[in-house]
C-alpha cells in the first residue's frame, strides 16, 4: 500500500519505518529538513513542506494513497489544520494522532472517526491495523490472531446464519453482527445509529450493511477481504 504520513516525531518516524518494514511505500512529510534528512534514506520518499499551508498540497499525490496518517504531535493546531485540508483534497482514508480530548472531539465533528494516541498505541500495533486493507476495525490479539469488524458480503444478504457456510469457508468464527437501526430522538428526529446484536442464533438473518465482528487467523481474515476471484486464485496456488 502507499501510506503518507505526516509528521515525524518519534511516533511518526516510528510509524514510517514499521510501515516500510512491513513491505508499504511509505511518504513522509515534515516542515522541518533536519528530519526528513534523517529518514529520506530508509523510506519511499519524503517531503519538505508545512502541512498547513493548502497551496503546498500541489505536490503530494494525496488521491494516489490508500491512507493517510497525521502523526503531527507537536501543535494540536497544526494537527487539526492538517487534518481539515486533507479531508477538504481528497476522499482517502485518514487516520489521525489526537493529543486531547478536545482534539478528539473536533476530529469526530469532522467525521475522522480513526484516532489513535500514541501514548497508548505503539506504532507497531497501528502498522498492524493500517496493513489489514479492508477491514474497518482490529484488535490485534497477538502476531498472528485479530478480532476484526468486517462488511458483510453480497452473498450473505437475506440468509441466517444457519444456511450459511461461507463464513466457515473462510475459517473466521463470529462473535457478533453490528448494524445499521433507526432510531428517533427526544423531539422524533429520526436518526440512523449503529447497535450491537449481541449473541447471534443460527435464526440471525444478516441484512444489507451489517457489519460481521470476527475473530481469527490474520491471513484468513485477507482472505475474506479479498474478492472472490482473487481469493479462489491464492488457495489454488496453495
């Protein structure tokens, strides 16, 4: 995958190489040279540029990347401006380092609901959630077990869990269904929210946008993010 991130303190110069590591092509972007100087050798590309400044955006290939991360730690001004200019170029993606709770807050309104803090998250557990491509969200377990939400395939629509077995085609083991409700306010509003089903019977019929909560192996969960061709294709090759 092509990653941008931006900032490198030590959380993103952390993340940066954890990501190249991991076989990503990696841009990074800092307004300070001595910075880029040291990490220009040992990753993709990095850039020279202040991040808020919106004319400056000419030259990074926004569109092109598959996420993007804004690790900036040290102005939670800066962070924010950042955040909004990238929202406001492209539709990619965005993971954002938060450095408080209101921090948190505006990220939400501006509908960046991926925030990570780094004081609890190292940069080795967010590479692991960035190179799972299609899922939306992890809690790695350990190297090799995660539990993750993923969408429900085409193919699940209108069925329970009884009539399915593509689910267990894929050696995956579901621990819950999140879904999409309607739900109306004090002054009858209507407005859509995401519930938890809780434990599922074989009788669960899985709708359209239901998103599957499941638990295991990490290349099992690739393979259910993949399409079906390319995923029969691997296991012929196996």
């Amino acid at each position: 995958m092509k990653i941008i991130v931006f900032g490198l303190g030590n959380f993103g110069t952390a993340l940066s190489f954890s990501l190249t590591e991991t076989g990503n092509e990696v841009i990074a972007i800092d307004k300070q040279m001595d910075k880029i100087n040291l990490v220009k050798d040992k990753i993709s590309h990095a850039i020279c540029m202040d991040s808020t400044n919106e004319l400056a955006y000419e030259a990074v290939p926004l569109k092109d990347a598959d996420k993007i991360v804004v690790a900036i730690g040290e102005n939670e001004g800066a962070a924010i401006i950042t955040a909004a200019i990238i929202k406001k170029l492209c539709d990619v993606k965005i993971i954002s380092r938060a450095l408080s709770p209101i921090h948190d807050t505006v990220l939400e309104a501006m509908g960046i609901h991926s925030i990570v803090h780094p004081e609890q998250d190292s940069a080795d557990r967010l590479t692991k959630q960035i190179n799972f491509k299609s899922t939306l969200e992890n809690y790695q377990l350990d190297n090799n077990y995660t539990i993750s939400e993923v969408k429900a395939k085409k193919e699940f629509y209108g069925k329970t869990l009884h009539e399915l077995d593509s689910i267990d085609k894929y050696h995956l083991t579901l621990i819950t269904i999140i879904r999409e409700v309607e739900k109306k306010n004090l002054i009858g509003k209507k407005t859509i929210v995401k519930e938890t089903l809780g434990r599922t019977s074989p009788d669960t019929v899985v709708l359209n946008n239901d998103i599957l909560v499941v638990y295991g192996n990490n290349k099992d969960i690739e393979n259910y993010c993949m399409g079906e061709e390319e995923y029969d294709l691997r296991n012929k090759n196996i």
